[in-house]
C-alpha cells in the first residue's frame, strides 16, 4: 500500500518568489519502506518533512498535492495525523513538553483520550522495549541529549503510529549514542513495519539499511533509488554529492580510481564496515600489504607531553552547578598549545560544554585556574576578553540570534562607520558562504545554515582563541570541508581553536590533537593518527574497515592512499 504520494509540490517561503525552497517533487512511499533523504543544508529537506505532517508545515505558498493513505493530508484531522504520523525534531528538548520521564512518555496518549487502562499498558510496554526503566521516574533535565532523544522516540512509539518521520535526529549525540539510536530506529522498522523517513548528514549507521535513498539538490529530488545504485550514479555522473557516501562507498570508488583504464571496481561495492573489510581482504586475497603503516612527520613536534607556552591553559578546574550538587568537572588539567586545532570528544553528559563555559567565564569554578595567554581569566575585563582575545560558537546558534535578518545579526557585531560594516559584512559572508541569506530571517534558515550564519557572527569579533561546541551539528559534509579550509586559514593568522565535537571523522581528519572527555575530566591526549587508530568505538569507519590490515589509517584518504602504494 502507497503510505504517502507526493504530486508535483512546490513550495516558497515568504519573500523568497524567485527561490523555490521546493521545486516540483514528486515521491511514492510505501508503507514499510525505508527512506533516506539527503543533500546539502538547505536543499530542503526538512522542509519537504514538514510538510508530511500538517501541523509542522511552514508558512508559504504551495502549490501540488500531498495524498495520505490515498486521500489529501490536509483532509487527515489533528487527531490522525497526530495518532499516524510521528515526527522527531533534531533538538530533543524542542520536543519534551513535561517535567518527568514517566509523563512525557503518557503525554501524547492523554491528549489523543486514551483510557488509562491503555495508557498504563502502553507507557510499561515503550519503558520495557526502550530500555527506560531505570530513569523511569527522573526529572527530564536530569536526562542527556541521547537519552532525551530515545525518550522522544518512545512517547511518540506509544502512539504506535504508521509512520515515523525522523529530521537528523542524532546532530547532537555522540557516536555511540547515535548508533544505539539508529539502530532502535531501523529494529522498529523491521519489527513492527513502521514507516521510516529519515533525514541524517551521517549516513554511515542509516545508508546501508535503507530500501531507497532520495537525494536532494535545490529543492528538487535528483535521484530516488536502492544505496549501491544511487552510490554508483553519483559517481558516473561527478555530482559533488558523492562526498556525503559512507566511508566504504568512499574508499571502493577511490581505490578504483587510482587505476588506470575504464574497468569497474572488483566485487560489489561495499556499504558497511563488515562488507568493506570482506572486500579488502579479497583485494589482497593472494597476497600480504607490504606497506601497512602512514609515517606523518607531525605526530612527534605535537607530541603533548612537549608542550610549551600553551596559549590556553586549564589547570586543576572543579565545578558544580548547585552547592549540594554532583561535581560536573573534576580537577580538569588541559594544555591548548598556539595555532593548532585542539579537538575534545566524550559522550553526552560528561561535561564538555561545561567546561568551555568555565573558559569563557559563562560558570565560574570554585577550584583551579583558567590562564589565557598566560593571563588569569580573572584579570581580563569582560570588553577586553570578548574584542580581540576570546570567542565562542555555542552548541545552540540560535541562541546568538536577535535581529530581523541575516545581515543585521552580523552588522551588530561592527562598531564603526556603515562603509566599514559593508566592507566586513560582505568579506565575512562570502568566507562562511551565506551571501545568498543576508536578507533572510535566522529562525527561516536550516540548521547547517543557522550554524554558518553563528559562525560568521562570531569570527567578527577576531578572536586569537575561538571555543566551538558542536561547530559541524547540522553541516552538511560539502560545507565541513570549507569549514575546515576557514580553520585551516584561521590558524595560519594565529588563531588558536579549542573544539568539542561528536564528529569524529571530521576529528580525525582535521585536528593536530584530540582529548578524551570521560566523568568530568581529561583522561587522555594524542595526535588524531595515534589517538583513534588505539580506539574500537571512538574512532572513524575507515579505521575499523581496515585496521586488520593497516595499523593507523584512520581516515578515507588513509586507507587509499594505503591500497594504492601496494597496487604499484
């Protein structure tokens, strides 16, 4: 049966006549199916999600048809749409309406009339399925990202919808985390034959389980089809959206391409880390890789046990948020040495983010020292730190957002003369690539765009040290790139970038060091090539692909610049 069809949808934003943020769609899903929806921030994913569930759709003009079970959607009442179609945002606490765990999983079956008797049964049975008896009865905010998630998944799950519409439902969880997420996800989809559509910029943990993949370029659907199909299409046809592929597609093309001659790649191509590790072996079936080991000459000078003069200095910093309170950081020592790109991962909830507040002054710990520059954070005026030595990108960019557009959120950031802030304005737009936003509203903008535009408003303070967490949630693999080409540039100037991120494979790729963020503290630094390639979960896909083979290829450029030195 034909769950939703899609005929011809075209939608604008307000003001935005001459850009379709929709251009003529056109999709069949059928009740069971696994779709996955990706493309660049801004292509209109989440906008086409929108409009599946009426509530959600945004204001604009429409033109097109939306049938539901095969009658229009606008037809479907509240009451429908809400019991059918479930929907889980990307910002778990956009979505938690009550203050206990217990409630919020009853919540959406009190407002449908549900009887207790059922409700009872239910909630026990989601709590049981999703594994939420032990905090059954905490506080929400008690709760981590991940767990706020899993939670948001259940109390919609309780309604036992048709449908389950999932908008990057992991951009704030850590790598496991959002592997138990997902995988509950695709256990759902199998089980109870619930619908899944999905929109994720990792598709590592989503690509290989999906029955079709639909890409999206400019508002329009440009390939529907099976993984290995689409994979392969992108190739053939050199869309830059090949660059978003799973690390295994990666490599299986890469690899080929290398060669010479117009043959296809040996075998099929891979779309996990087990089938890319089965095909590795078979590449070198009779044969062992003499080559098995990447020499990178800057692992000895960014040794941490040499530092010198860092240019952020973290020593022994304790901090609770309430007096009788658990200690979030606990004696937490960390040296940030000049011109480099200090990335700290860890899970949800370890205190990562609290501890770049404690940098920037936001909580004040009541134990240790914060040196800038060699510098106490006490000595600096508040004006003097924020112009010109110090700034932060929060995990939250629309927390920076306080004006009608684009352009207004950035000239706020430029005292001077109007000639001065056109000047700046202009420079800083086309580095973080939103020229085409200025006029826009914030709150109208994507997630990967609203995350640009913060950028861009932060770096016209010129900080020497910039703090960013979750800098690459919402980006899509496209703009990561630019982004680290901007942080590449930033560090050549003298800028020292101190990043949490869940985003290992940008981690890894990027970063001179990374830190271990576990119960309050740092318990371990090392350079990305040493750091991951010693890891089993907290670590890329490249490495897991290929570590029985190669001892410290840890990202996709590794493992093919690898295969290709023992090809020759």
């Amino acid at each position: 049966m034909v769950q939703f069809e899609i005929k011809d949808l075209s939608f604008f934003y307000p003001g935005q006549k001459d850009r379709p943020a929709l251009s003529k769609i056109n999709l069949c899903i059928e009740q069971g199916e696994y779709i996955t929806v990706f493309g660049k921030s801004g292509s209109g994913k989440t906008t086409l999600l929108k409009h599946m569930k009426s509530v959600l759709t945004p204001h604009g003009k429409r033109t097109g048809e939306i049938l539901f079970e095969g009658k229009p959607l606008i037809q479907a009442d509240l009451r429908v749409q809400s019991a059918k179609i479930g929907y889980v945002m990307q910002n778990p606490d956009n979505q938690i309406v009550t203050d206990k765990v217990w409630h919020e999983l009853a919540f959406g079956l009190e407002s449908l009339g549900v009887d207790q008797k059922t409700i009872r049964l239910r909630v026990a049975e989601m709590a049981s399925y999703f594994g939420i008896q032990g905090w059954f009865h905490k506080n929400v905010n008690e709760l981590s990202g991940g767990q706020k998630q899993l939670l948001n998944l259940a109390s919609i799950m309780a309604m036992q919808p048709s449908v389950l519409i999932l908008d990057e439902p992991t951009s704030q969880l850590d790598p496991i985390a959002a592997s138990d997420f997902l995988n509950t996800v695709k256990k759902i989809n199998r089980e109870l034959r619930t619908t899944i559509i999905i929109t994720e910029h990792r598709l590592e943990d989503i690509y290989y389980c999906s029955d079709r993949v639909a890409v999206m370029e400019n508002g329009e659907i440009i390939a529907v089809d099976e993984p290995r199909r689409v994979g392969d299409h992108l190739r053939r046809t050199g869309n830059e959206m090949f660059a978003a592929m799973p690390a295994p597609v990666q490599i299986y093309y890469g690899v080929q391409s290398g060669k010479t001659g117009e043959e296809q790649p040996a075998g099929k191509c891979p779309l996990t880390v087990r089938e890319g590790a089965e095909w590795l072996e078979h590449l070198f079936e009779n044969r062992k890789p003499e080559i098995t080991e990447i020499i990178r000459e800057e692992e000895e000078s960014l040794d941490p046990d040499n530092l010198a003069k860092p240019a952020l200095l973290v020593k022994e910093v304790w901090f609770r948020y309430e007096k009788d309170g658990p200690d979030i950081l606990k004696g937490v020592t960390m040296q940030v040495p000049p011109n480099v790109l200090y990335a700290v991962v860890g899970g949800n909830g370890t205190g990562k983010s609290t501890m770049l507040k404690t940098i920037c002054k936001i909580c004040r710990p009541y134990r240790g020292k914060v040196l800038i520059e060699g510098k106490k954070i006490e000595k600096y005026r508040q004006k003097e730190l924020f112009q010109g030595v110090l700034a932060m990108l929060p995990q939250d960019p629309q927390s920076l957002f306080a004006k009608k557009t684009v352009r207004e959120e950035l000239e706020e950031m430029l005292p001077g003369r109007k000639e001065e802030w056109e000047k700046e304005t202009d420079r800083m737009a086309q580095l973080c690539e939103i020229v085409h936003l200025l006029d826009s509203h914030p709150y109208d903008l994507s997630g990967g765009e609203q995350q640009r535009v913060a950028l861009a408003k932060v770096l016209l303070t010129h900080p020497r040290i910039l703090l960013l967490d979750e800098p690459t949630k919402g980006m899509d693999s496209f703009f990561k790139q630019k982004f680290a080409e901007i942080l590449e540039k930033l560090k050549r100037q003298g800028v020292t970038i101190l990043m949490v991120s869940h985003d290992v494979e940008f981690c890894a790729k990027y970063a001179d060091l990374v830190s271990m963020f576990f119960d309050g503290g740092i318990v371990t630094t090392n350079t990305p090539g040493r750091f991951f390639s010693r890891n089993s979960f907290y670590t890329t896909a490249a490495n897991r692909m290929s570590r029985h083979m190669f001892s410290n290829a840890i990202t996709d450029e590794d493992v093919i610049g690898l295969c290709r030195k023992n090809d020759r």
